[in-house]
C-alpha cells in the first residue's frame, strides 16, 4: 500500500459524507413538498486497489468509500394502495356533496318545502269546504295549488342546475385528466433519458408519482411501474400513458335515453377507440355517477310524485262544479313531470272555478272539497308519496355521508402508511446529519493524520537526504 | 411492525385532531342557537321521518279544530235563532188564545190578527239568520236569504258536512222544512210555520174560532218540530264540544312529539357544549407541545 492511500481513503470518504450532507439537505428541504420522497446516501466500500510488487500478496485494507446510489425511500405496493383508497373516497366525497345538494333542492325539514307546501294545500281545501261562497278563500286555495307547483318545479330546477354544474365539472375534468395523462407521458420520457445517462432521477420520479396520484383521484387508474422507471396506466382497460406517449379521452354529453321523461342529458368518458369508459372511481368517477344516477334517480322521483298528484287531485277536482256550475276542470297541469307542473289554464285567474261541491249538488255544497282535503291522510296518497320521498332521500343522504366518511378514513389510514415509508422525519434528518457531519470531519482528520505523516517521513527523518 | 412517524404525518394528523374538535364545537354550538337536534333529515333520517309524520298529523289536527269551530259557529247560530224563534212562536200563540176567546170586538180582533202578522214577519225574519252571510237553514244555496218575505222557501235541501277528523265527517246544518215544516198548498192552516201563523192571524181577524183552534193545534205541532230541531243542534254542538276538546288535546300531545323530536334538550345541549369546548382545548394544548418539540431544541 502506498504512503499516499491514506490521502485518498479519507478523500473518498470527505466526497461521501459530503454527498450524505447535501442528500440530508435535500430532505430537509423539502420536508413540506407534496409527493417528495426521503432519499438515501447508499454508500459501499472500494475494494483496495491490485498491488503488485513488494506489496503483492500481503494481506491489504479497502480503498475507502463510495457512494452507490441515492434511493427512493417509499413503497410502490403502500403508494399503490393509498392512490385506490384516495380514489375511492374522492368520488365518494363527491357523491356525499350531491347528495346533500339534493337534500338542500328538496328541502324535507324547511317549513317552505314540498312537504309543508302540500299539508297547506290540503288545509286550505279544508277552509274551503268552510266557505265555499267565499272568493278571498277561493283565491288563497288556488295559490296554495300553484305553490304546491311552484315548490316542484324549483326542486326539479335545482335539480337541473345541479345536473349541469355536475356535467360542467366533468368535462373540465376530463381534460385535466388529458393533460396529466400527457405530463406523466413528457415525465416517463425524462426520466428513461436520466436513468440512460447513470444520474438517479429521483425528483423527476416524484413528480411523475405525484402526478398519477392527482390522476387517480380524478379517476380510478391502474398505474403499472415497469422496469425501465416508466409506468403504464390504463383507465377500465384503455391505455392512457405507456411508453413515453398517452392517448387521450374525451367527454360526450350523450341526449337523455328514450323514455327518459327527465331530459337530462348523459356524461359520457370515452376512450380513443371509441369505446365507453366507466371512470369507476375518483371525482371525476364520482361527477359522472350523480349526473347519471343520483340526480336523476331524484328527478324522476320527483316527475312521479308531481304526475301522480297532478292525475290523483285532478280526479277528484273534475267530478266537481265551480260555484259558476262549471264542471270538468282539472285543478293541476302537468306536461313532462315536476319541472312544469302548474295549475291549469282552466282554473288560472278563476278561483270560481274551484271545484268545492259534488256536480249536482247545492252551489255552496262543499263535499267535493272536503274529499280533496281528505287526500291529506290518504295512505297512498300524494303526501304520504312526499314523506316517502324525503324519507328515502334522507336515509340515501345518510348513507352517502357515512360511506364518504367511511372511505376518507381509510383512505387516511392508507396515505399515513404510505407517508410513512417515504416522507421526511426531521428527528432522523437531523440525527443522519450529526452522523454525516461527524464522519466528515473524521475524514478531514484522516487527511490531516497522514499529511503528517509524510511530513515527518519527509522533513524530520534522515531519508533521502 | 412500526412505523416511522414523518413530519407532514405528524402535521397532518394534528389538524385532522383540530378540525374534528371545532367541528363538534360548532355542531354543538349550531344546536343551541338554532334550538333543533338537527338541521338536516339526513341527520337523523329516522326521528326526522317521525317528525314529518308528527307535524303533519299536528297541522291536521289544527285544521280538524278550524272546521269543528266553524260547524260550532254554525250550530250556535242555528240554536239561537231557533230559541228566538220559539219565543216567538209563545207569543203567537197566546195571542191566539185571545183571539179565541169570544168576548173580542172586530177590532181588538183586527189588533190581534196584527199582531200575529208581525210575528210572522219576524219569523221570517229569524229563518234568515245568517251564518258567515250564508242562511243556517238554507241548506246548500248560494240565494242570500232561506225564505222570501212572503214564505217560500228559497234554499235546498243539501247538507252542510265539516271534517272534524280522518275520515270523520259531522252534519251541521237543518234546512228550512226540516225545521219549520213543509209548505201546504191545499190546507195553509197546517202548511209550514209561516202559513200556519198567517193562516190563524185570518181565522183571529175572522173571529172564526173553530179555525183559531185548528190553528193552535197546528202551532203545537211545529213548535214539537222546531224544539226537535234544538235537540239536534245541541247534540251536534255538543259532539263538537267534545271532539274541540279532544282535538285540544292531540294538538297538545303531538306538539309536544314534535318538540322532543325537533327540539334540543337545552340542559343536554350545553353540557355536550362545554364537553366539546373541554376536548377542543386538550386538543389545542396537546397539540401545541407537540409541535414545539423537535431535536433541533437540543442541539447546540
């Protein structure tokens, strides 16, 4: 071994500390950076260099220290598994949203909702049936009936806008899952050029698993790492990103299916070749569901209830006559469902026309509007369908907010496992850097050790001179 | 197997911990305020679902009450114009007995036969009595008055029903000839009321005895009519006395379902309140010696 290898050990070994130091730094760093994983100095020891001569064959020590790779920290399999529990509870987060948005059109609990609106109506037929001569109540009945209308048509609206709002969303989302899905592909492509040229592109690869972390949540993707760093991602079997290029998706609203009496119309996520994609998860996944399903489940709920009241009251209404005699009238109108339903052009500005007594009994007989008020405790009647319908809306209500929750929770669950393979602890940060500074200033030590040492060889003995 | 515990981690669960904390504060804070359990059917889908059916049941049961008070409008009228009526009717009648008693001059017979002619105009008068504008014994008609000045009955003979609950219905009214008896073309001495009390006010002016006496007989007859008439009206009116009371009742008892239901127990409410508050602040404090620990404290 030569004087000099002491030299070059403890240089070896100032470059790898100081290589720790500067990876330490990095993590320190970005302790709050979001997707940043932890990396690593992974040093190994030189084997010593081959001797020859005098020194061949004696038994020899290393050739110091170097730095093999800067690793990743962090579990694919853990990562895999936070980025499906996000998705889940991203598209539940959004169902329990609509879901309560639904609840808010609806209304069940305020004292201007359908429901209360209806039980008004049936009470003003009774005070009817207590002055049938007089026009004041004539008129307060019929702005109860258009209230009942006006009270379905809005939540029918609300519905609509909610519908379109969700639709909007979508389609935004779709082309951010385009973009991302081109960013990924751009990142792969960097990342192949990095591994090619020996550096570890770490950085690059925390962006791009940032990346596809944001793409699952908007949709539920399966994300394949190959070998070479790139990853695979296919959306319900369509390919989105693969080798370095991604192919994008594009959003259809679709006209209501045939015998939809809703009009609203359907998201649809299709892929390049022209297939349907399900989304199955994520926001978007979740946009998409209550645009097709929820929104419109409760739509149609409402369409039914508004035909049924309009066919169920209007039975009754025109088997009456008017204090004018007139008979035959309906009181409701409906043409499609809830979004239109209002009192008949027959009945508007006619309160005579209210239908208080049986056809061909006394003027002022008040039979018929007692039958209309009796629809009230109707057990298949209009209002007990109301308290159906809220009561249904309310437990679906319930359930979408304990399942969000619910998914939320193990979605945390399973970024805290993830986070806790790959993110930055400042205590062990901090305890890997007293290590490093340490180690460093050894080396330095060693340095100055065998500089002494060739000093007194080459000053103070008599060698040479 | 442990894990590591990283700093964002950390972070993260700390304001996890926080907002949960602010959100019972809030939750609990919201229930006092607004003084309801809940403020959303999704809530609490059940007690909201026994809610709905409660308020509705109570705002039925206030409507119930209305019609019954309007059917009590009704009866009360009808019974006061029918003792008015009866008065009248022992006027008339012990009139009449003058009036048979055969020491009268053709005068004072002409005084007494006026007499019961105003009565009869009274009557008239009193069979119109109105309920809400409507005539209480005009059945179903839209006509302002039951009878004509001159006695013909105007009205019809339609019922006058009230709900007084699900499925209960209770007749109000008595019409006209129900109460004073069906008009006579043939005989008016026992024609209806009307005709029976001007008949005999001619017999008086007439000084025709036997006539008077028919005619007091006739006038037996319809008062036997017209204290059944009461009977039925104080009958009803007593129904609706007992269904008002009951139906004050059940306003009573479902309010107070609906209060247990919608309302926050205001005692319960303040402790989960201050329980809240108590967590909040462990929470707070926890939290903030945790956040100020770190190695970096211990090295120099």
């Amino acid at each position: 071994m030569s004087n000099f290898a002491g030299l070059s050990t403890g240089y070896t070994a100032l470059v790898a500390h100081r290589r720790r130091i500067d990876v330490i730094s990095e993590n320190i760093a970005n302790i709050n950076t979001p997707g940043y994983h932890r990396q690593t100095v992974e040093l190994e020891s030189l084997a010593a260099p081959k001797t020859i001569g005098f020194w061949a064959g004696k038994r020899d020590t290393g050739g110091g220290v170097n730095v093999r790779s800067i690793s990743r920290a962090g579990s694919s399999l853990l990562e895999d598994n936070a980025r499906q529990a996000t998705s889940v509870a991203d598209q539940m987060a959004v169902e329990e949203d609509v879901m309560l948005q639904i609840e808010d059109a609806v209304s069940g609990l305020s004292d201007r909702g359908i429901r209360a609106e209806f039980d008004s109506l049936w009470n003003a037929f009774d005070d009817l049936a207590s002055l049938p001569e007089d026009l004041g109540v004539r008129r307060v009945t019929l702005e109860r009936a258009e209230a009942v209308g006006r009270s379905l048509r809005s939540a029918a609206k609300s519905l609509n806008t909610l519908h379109l709002t969700q639709m909007a969303t979508a389609e935004v989302q779709v082309s951010q899952v385009n973009e991302l899905a081109n960013s990924i592909a751009a990142l792969d492509r960097q990342i192949i050029g990095g591994q090619a040229s020996g550096a570890a592109p770490n950085g690059l690869i925390d962006q791009r698993d940032l990346m596809v972390s944001e793409l699952s949540s908007l949709v539920d993707v399966s994300a394949v790492p190959e070998s070479d760093g790139q990853v695979t991602i296919t959306l319900d079997g369509f390919l989105i990103v693969g080798d370095g290029r991604s192919r994008p998706v594009s959003y259809e609203a679709q006209p209501a299916p045939l015998g939809d009496a809703t009009g609203l119309s359907v998201a649809v996520l299709v892929g390049g070749d022209g297939r349907e994609l399900t989304p199955g998860g994520g926001s978007l996944g979740g946009l998409i569901g209550a645009a097709n399903n929820l929104i419109r489940h409760e739509r149609q709920a409402l369409d039914e209830l508004a035909v049924f009241t309009a066919n169920t009251v209007n039975a009754i209404h025109s088997s009456g006559a008017g204090l004018d005699g007139s008979t035959g009238h309906d009181l409701f109108e409906v043409t499609t469902g809830a979004i239109d339903i209002r009192i008949s052009a027959d009945l508007d500005g006619h309160p005579e026309r209210l239908a208080a007594a049986q056809a061909g009994a006394g003027v002022l007989d008040e039979s018929n509007a007692r039958a209309l008020a009796g629809l009230s405790e109707d057990p298949d009647g209009p209002s007990a369908r109301v308290g159906h319908l809220i009561d249904t809306l309310s437990v679906r209500v319930s359930a979408a907010i304990a399942r969000s929750e619910a998914a939320e929770k193990s979605a945390d669950s399973a970024t805290g496992l993830a986070e806790a393979s790959g993110g930055v602890s400042l205590d062990q940060e901090l305890t890997d850097l007293i290590t490093a500074q340490r180690s460093y200033e050894a080396a330095a030590r060693l340095i100055t050790a065998a500089d002494q040492m060739l000093q007194t060889l080459m000053t103070t003995g008599l060698v040479g001179r | 197997m442990s894990f590591r515990i990283t700093d964002s981690r950390l972070n993260h669960q700390r304001t996890t911990r926080i907002e949960a904390g602010r959100r019972k504060l809030a939750k609990a804070e919201e229930q006092i305020s607004t003084g309801r359990r809940f403020q959303r059917a999704s809530e609490q889908p059940t007690d909201a679902s026994k809610l709905l059916r409660h308020s509705r049941r109570l705002e039925r049961v206030q409507q119930f009450k209305r019609n019954s008070e309007n059917g009590r409008l009704w009866s009360d009228t009808a019974d006061q114009a029918l003792q008015s009526i009866s008065r009248e009717m022992t006027r008339a009648r012990t009139l009449a007995v003058q009036g048979a008693n055969e020491t009268n001059g053709p005068e004072q017979l002409q005084t007494i036969a006026t007499d019961i002619r105003a009565i009869a105009d009274s009557l008239i008068t009193l069979s119109n009595t109105k309920v809400l504008g409507r005539p209480v014994f005009g059945g179903t008609t839209d006509s302002s008055d039951a009878y004509a000045s001159d006695g013909t009955y105007l009205g019809d003979f339609g019922v006058v029903r009230r709900t007084i609950d699900t499925g209960q219905v209770v007749g109000i009214n008595s019409d006209g000839p129900d109460v004073f008896g069906v008009s006579s073309v043939g005989d008016p001495l026992t024609g209806d009321l009307f005709q029976t009390i001007r008949a005999m006010a001619d017999a008086v002016e007439a000084g025709d005895t036997a006539e008077i006496r028919r005619g007091m007989e006739s006038v037996d007859v319809a008062a036997n009519r017209i204290a059944s008439a009461e009977g039925r009206v104080g009958a009803v009116s007593q129904q609706l006395d007992s269904i008002d009371d009951r139906l004050a009742g059940e306003v009573i008892s479902v309010g107070e379902r609906v209060s247990k239901l919608r309302d926050v127990d205001l005692a319960e409410a303040v402790i989960r309140l201050s329980s809240a508050e108590a967590s909040y602040k462990a929470t707070l404090s926890a939290t903030s010696r945790g956040l100020s620990i770190s190695l970096l404290d211990f090295l120099r």
